[in-house]
C-alpha cells in the first residue's frame, strides 16, 4: 500500500530498482539508488534529534539533494517545507520561524547568504549543509550534508500514519504574507494516484520539473512519477529556450506549466524532435489565453493539452479533457478523480445550470488547513449548509 508520501519512492524502487527516477544535467539516478540516498538522509536526520513530525526546511534550486531531502524528511516523520529558492534572505527567514523549523537543508553558497538572517529563527538547530564543512552559525550547528549521510547507522523512523502531517507549502504572499498550507501524506498520496489517473501516466514516460518544487503543482510532477514509476528531469531554466532545449535532450513525454511559461513557449520555434517526444502538456496557476491555446496545438498537433484547475489549498480541482477543449475551451472542466466540485448557493443548496454561485472541493485532496492561522483556516475550510465539509474556493463559479 502507498499510504505515506515516500511509500511512491520506495515501492517504484522495489518493483523496479534499475529504472531511471531523477535525472539531472549528465546525472541520472535509478529507482535503488534514490531510495537509498533517501534512506540515508532519513537516517542522518534522526540522529541530529529531528522529533516527530518537527519541520525541516529545504532552501536550494532544483537538484538531486533537494529531492533526496524532502523524501527524507517525510521518512524519518518529519514534515518538509520547500522554500523557493527565487525568495531573499528575509522571506526564507520568516518562513523558517513561522513554521518553527528546526533542520535546514541548504547549499554553501545560499547558507553565505542566509546567515545573518538565520540569527533570528530560534527554533533552528542544525543545518545540512551541501558542499560545505562542519562549522557553526552562534547556536547553529552546520554540518557537511556529504559527512552526515556517510556516517548513519540505522536509527528507527518515527511512527507516522496517513492523515499526519507530510508537508508545509507556502503560497506566494502576493496579497500579503506568504501562509502555509498544511497537507498531510493522505493528502499528497491521493493527489499523485488522481492525477496519474486523469493523465495516464505509465512508467515510461518522462516527465520535466520546469516548475518550483514549493509549487504544489511543480511538487506533484515528482509523485505522480513515483507512483508509477516514471523519471524526472530536474531544471532550472534561465530561458524559456532552455525548457525547449531539455525537451529535446531527455526526450520528454510530459510537461506541465503555468501560463506566463506557455506564452514563452508558443511564441519559439521548436525542433521536430521535441515536438515530436511531447505525448502531453497540461496548464495550472491560471487561465491560458485562447490565442496561445490555439498556437500551441498548432504547433502540438500530436499531442494531448489538458487544461488544469486547483488551488494550493485544494492540490487540484478539475481538468478540461483533451476532447472537450474545442466545445468548451473556457471551461474549467469536470472534478479530477475521487474528488467532488460544487458550485452551490448561500444556503449551501446546488446551484441549477446557468445559475452563478460559490465554488465548494470535498474529498481526500483537501488539505488540513493553514500553519499557525486558525481564522483563516476557518473562513475557508468549513461546512457549508446542506452539503458534507470542504474547501469553500471563494470563486464564483456557473455549471
């Protein structure tokens, strides 16, 4: 059964250990040896005193040790926090308190950056540092991240089921403060099972990483993939240009971006190669305007567009099937597998076609509510009238 998070990793790595999980620049790392790296890093952070269910914060680019990381926390009990690594010193400071984050994951370039601000977070402790050497920031001990999984033994995980915590995402702060959203592990097993359900995703495909893993939907193109075991080309693009470029050297199968990205895209002139290896794309974080839609399947014509809606609270809400996309291409399409979407009236009746109303997810996707922020949790995570719990969107939304 995959009922926690590295449960994905850890059954693709058993089934079938020699398959390609994670590629990175000339690097690729095979199901069995990312598992075991994941082991260890587990290991390594149980034996510097992580307590169950503590957080572990993860500040680097995209990279094999962030993915290693995250996995580990989520193995030893802990809970993983992303952090993007496009945030300042001061952002990345402020997330590490407001969580409480007591382990940190992060480069030797990046902890040059970060140690003044790290003065302030109290609740940290140690940190892992990659590429780097023992040393200390006042009470923060910092370790070499090489040395600390060379050196582990076996230490037993903490218990951990599925409706605990797994993780900490923070939205982008754009109307103000960035909040956490906290998922649990069911939360993020049951998001990687319904969307490689919807998208058909099967173990050869290979799938690009263009989007940040603090992104919910960047996250889910790495548990999708290991659910069925599939590999991941990690990127961090400068250009839009490099993303057609990766496409074409790890012959990607799946790609999924936002709609500032697709614009880029649609407007470069692509190899036949990559257009040849795209089996589908998908949108999220937004609407895609109709003209890049359409210049997109003109120069896609081979492959599946999906059209994705959803919110951080929620992983994901609906998708527009591909062969609904000339009837209905504003359309935010119908509730992804094992999950309900209603759009229903004050009272918290259905609404009747054509009838506008407020948007309303239920089901194992909806998330355990926001860190530290019990108002805000319950203005949006409440029962409605007439209809069992869920996310209230806020949107206004017609059937």
């Amino acid at each position: 059964m995959q009922d926690l998070i590295h449960d994905l990793l850890f059954q693709s790595a058993r089934r079938t250990p020699s398959a390609p999980a994670l590629c990175y620049q000339s690097t690729t790392l095979d199901y069995g040896t990312l598992a075991g790296a994941v082991e260890r890093c587990a290991a390594a952070l149980l034996e510097v005193g992580l307590p169950r269910s503590a957080r572990v914060g993860v500040y680097m680019e995209k990279r094999p040790e962030t993915v290693i990381s995250v996995f580990g926390a989520a193995a030893a009990g802990g809970v993983f926090v992303p952090i993007n690594p496009l945030l300042k010193p001061e952002q990345v400071a402020y997330i590490l308190r407001d969580c409480n984050v007591r382990v940190l994951v992060t480069s030797a370039e990046r902890l040059k950056m970060l140690a003044p601000s790290l003065r302030e977070c109290a609740d940290l402790e140690t940190v892992l540092c990659v590429g780097g050497i023992a040393s200390s920031e006042g009470a923060i001990a910092v370790l070499s991240w090489e040395d600390a999984l060379a050196a582990v033994g076996k230490p037993k995980p903490h218990r951990v089921i599925d409706t605990d915590m797994a993780a900490i995402l923070y939205t982008s702060g754009s109307t103000g403060k960035p909040k956490g959203v906290v998922l649990s592990h069911r939360n993020m097993v049951a998001g990687a099972r319904s969307v490689a359900q919807y998208l058909e995703n099967r173990p050869e495909d290979r799938i690009l990483a263009a989007l940040p893993l603090s992104f919910d939907a960047g996250f889910s193109q790495l548990t999708t993939a290991f659910h069925v075991g599939a590999s991941v080309a990690l990127i961090n693009y400068l250009l839009p240009r490099d993303v057609v470029d990766a496409i074409q050297r790890h012959r990607i199968t799946c790609l999924t971006a936002v709609p500032p990205l697709w614009i880029q895209l649609a407007s470069l002139k692509w190899p036949e190669a990559a257009r040849q290896s795209l089996r589908y794309i998908a949108n999220t974080g937004g609407r895609m305007p109709k003209a890049t839609l359409d210049a997109l399947r003109a120069l896609l014509p081979h492959t599946l567009v999906y059209l994705m809606y959803g919110l951080t609270e929620s992983f994901r809400s609906t998708f527009l099937p591909p062969s609904e996309l000339d009837r209905r291409p504003d359309s935010i399409g119908k509730a992804i597998p094992n999950a309900e979407v209603l759009v229903v009236r004050e009272d918290g009746t259905t609404c009747a076609p054509g009838e506008p109303g407020e948007l309303v997810h239920r089901g194992a996707l909806v998330s355990l509510g926001y860190w530290n922020d019990p108002e805000k949790t319950a203005e949006r995570f409440k029962p409605v009238p007439n209809q069992p719990p869920g996310l209230v969107m806020t949107e206004i939304a017609v059937w």
